[in-house]
C-alpha cells in the first residue's frame, strides 16, 4: 500500500481511493489491482460520467409557451337569439392571434359536475328560460417565446 506523509499525517492512499470510488458510484474495481491501476479507472470512469452528464443535459430552454383559453357561451332564450358559437370562437381566435398566439386544438368544454348542473338549472328557472351558462370551448394556445 502507498503511503504518504503529508505534514505528520499518514494517509493511506488506497482508502482515499476507495472512499472516493465509492462517493462516486464506482463499483468496477477488485482488492487485487493495484493503487496506481484503480486511480486510472477512476479517472477514466469521472471522464465518461462527465461526458454522459454533457450528453444528457441541455441548456436550452423550452422555444413554444402554451396556454389555455376558454369560449364561453350563453344558454336559454338569449343564447337561442343571440350567441353563434362560430362567432364567438372566430372572435375569439382573432383576438388571441393579435396577441401572437396560435390556436393548437380546440376542444368542447363539457362540464360533468352534477352540482353546475343543478346551479344552471336554477339560474335558467329563476330567470324564466331567458338566460343560463352554457358550455363553452377551450382553445389551446401556443406562441414562441419571446
């Protein structure tokens, strides 16, 4: 075993050696190499790990942002009179696309709660059929950033 006397104190080489092997996740060596062989692989074993570890990570940001828009619409006598769904999503669509973003998929906004359920069917008895929340669409949206 190599020794070395650094100002009094011995340190035991191989130990070193070991406890950093170990430290590192470095299992690949026997007790029968010698201290200059496993310093070797050591090093050769910090070389690859740090490359893999440049291989795997990116530095780069994500280059698209998204987000999620929602259409909503008007139910009962109002919505029958007044709303078009296609009015409300074109309208909607040219606003977000002034602002930068690009419509990716627009999707029904179907709202299985019971208790909306029941909330919209009192607003629409409680105003005589006139007016309710309907169920809208949800636009998802994407933009490069900025």
């Amino acid at each position: 075993m190599l020794q070395a006397n650094l100002g009094g104190d011995t340190v035991n080489r191989r130990e070193e050696l070991e406890q950093e092997a170990k430290s590192l996740g470095f299992s690949q060596y026997g007790s029968n190499i010698s201290d200059e062989e496993l310093e070797s692989r050591l090093e050769e074993f910090k070389d690859q790990t740090s490359k893999s570890d440049v291989v795997g990570k990116t530095d780069k940001k994500p280059t698209k942002e998204n987000k999620v828009e929602r259409v909503r619409l008007v139910g009962g006598i109002a919505g029958m009179i007044g709303t078009s769904p296609r009015r409300a999503l074109a309208s909607k669509i040219e606003e977000v696309n002034q602002q930068g973003w690009y419509v990716r998929q627009v999707m029904a906004d179907d709202t299985g709660n019971l208790l909306i359920l029941l909330l919209r069917s009192l607003i629409l008895c409680l105003t005589l059929f006139i007016y309710t929340p309907a169920n809208g669409y949800l636009l998802i949206l994407e933009r490069d950033q900025s």
